[in-house]
C-alpha cells in the first residue's frame, strides 16, 4: 500500500499536445475498487464497461523519459489501470502522484503484458485488443483530474514475492544485479558491462532469482550503459516474453533514476 502526501496542486499543469484538461477540487465517488474492476468485472477476459463505473487513484507511471508512450497508469492500493490515453506529453498534465477518477462506462477492457487496459475497442484487424482514447474530449470524458498530489512511494517486492496481483503496480526490488542483455552479445566476446538500457536486461538477485526489465528503444537513456553493480530497481510489473523467449515478471522503469546503485 502506498503512502501518500497530500499537497495542493497550486498551478493548473499545461499539457502541449492539447487544450489543457478541466482541474477538479471535487471528484466523483468511487463505486468500486479496481481490485473488483480486475477481479471481478472484466475477469480473465475482455469485456465492454456497460456500467455507472468509478474507480479513483493516483498517477503512478510518467512519459517523462519516453518509456512509457500516450499511456497513463493509476492505483487506487489495491490494483493499477492502464488508461490508453492517446495523447501526448501527459507528465505536464498528469503528474506523478496527482489524484485521479477514471469513469469507465462504455470504456473497453483487456490485458496487455499482463496490465488491465481501459480505452476504446480496437478494431477486429488490429493484433491489440485497446485502442487509444485519441482526443481531449474522449480523454476528459473517462479521467477526471483532481487538485491533489501525493507522493508515491514503491512497494517493496522480493522477486519470489510477485504475483499477478502486482501487475500495473509500482514496486522496488533490491539486490540486483545485471546477468544479461539483449544489446551485447557476450558468446561473441562483447563484454556485459557494454549493456545499455535499450532492449531486454536480465537481472538476478542473490538467492539466483531473476527478473527482466524492458526499455523502450525511444526512451532518453535507452542508449546509456546498465550499472554493472549492486542496484535497485523501481518499475512497473509487467508479464512477457524475455527478448522472445521464455515468459518472466518484468519491470518498466519510468525513467532512469528508477534504477539506483547500492
């Protein structure tokens, strides 16, 4: 569970792709958790939102650093929703920490890595099953912006601890260690410490258990080198494929400072 310190949102936060959304002192009473939204509305399926649905939370993911692309994720403490947004850049508008209610009615529903995503349907041909909200309009009909922002700290994880609970959520893991990368090829004598955050990277903890952690090739520091020591690492939960291979728990930094040296 998170904790959060409030504080006042004093200046209205420009977003540059759009007119900037309405600021909200008073949002609209949640009507569930997003735990039950997870769990229990949407289930092990995709399914249209045909209900009076609020969920509320807080702002956990940031495109600040280009990781995370035209998408939101919030947590309410008990589960995260990926909201496809479809606009761009959003950590002016909708920083990390602020308050939000999402409501749901009509919004589409389905996983992505793992990760409950709202938005539109997408089309039958689309190989995705969300679609991106697209449009301020859109955007302001689902997520209303609150006047608060706390200050989110990671819940902390061993790596034998996650579960499919935790997916979407911000967790931190420590003890790490660097065991591979897709951006060196050690059978062919490149050496590991050459590994930059573009890509896939494997690390380990001391009991051997391990995790991947995925950068995006247009983040700002997808070309800077992986800390070769002891780091911890903060992101969000994600379930895929290691550079195509075999399926593992995998974090999505929000930006580089995610990762720290011990």
């Amino acid at each position: 569970m998170y904790r959060l310190f409030l504080i006042p949102l004093l200046l209205a936060i420009g977003c540059n792709c759009s007119d900037e959304p309405e600021l909200r002192g008073s949002l609209p009473i949640a009507t569930t958790t997003m735990e039950h939204l997870r769990n229990d509305i949407v289930g092990n399926r995709s399914a249209l939102i045909g209900e009076d649905v609020i969920v509320e939370g807080y702002v956990i993911s940031s495109d600040e650093d280009d990781n995370f692309y035209r998408t939101m994720v919030v947590d309410d403490g008990t589960a995260a929703v990926e909201v496809m947004m479809g606009l761009t850049p959003l950590h002016t508008a909708y920083p990390v920490g602020l308050r939000v209610a999402l409501c749901l009615r009509d919004c589409y529903a389905a996983y992505s890595y793992g990760v409950l995503q709202v938005g539109r349907r997408a089309e039958e041909y689309e190989n995705y099953a969300v679609e991106y909200l697209g449009s301020r309009e859109a955007v302001d009909r689902v997520v209303r912006r609150g006047a608060e922002v706390g200050n989110i700290r990671a819940i902390r994880r061993k790596i034998t601890e996650l579960s499919d609970a935790d997916l979407g959520r911000f967790v931190e893991i420590e003890g790490l260690h660097l065991v591979a990368s897709s951006s060196v090829d050690t059978h062919a004598g490149e050496p590991l410490e050459d590994a930059l955050w573009g890509g896939y990277a494997m690390f380990k903890d001391e009991s051997g258990d391990s995790i991947a952690v995925y950068t995006r090739s247009y983040a700002r520091y997808a070309e800077n080198y992986i800390p070769s020591g002891e780091v911890t690492l903060r992101g969000l939960v994600q379930w895929g494929r290691y550079n195509g291979g075999r399926e593992c728990y995998q974090l999505k930094m929000r930006y580089e400072r995610d990762c720290t040296t011990n």
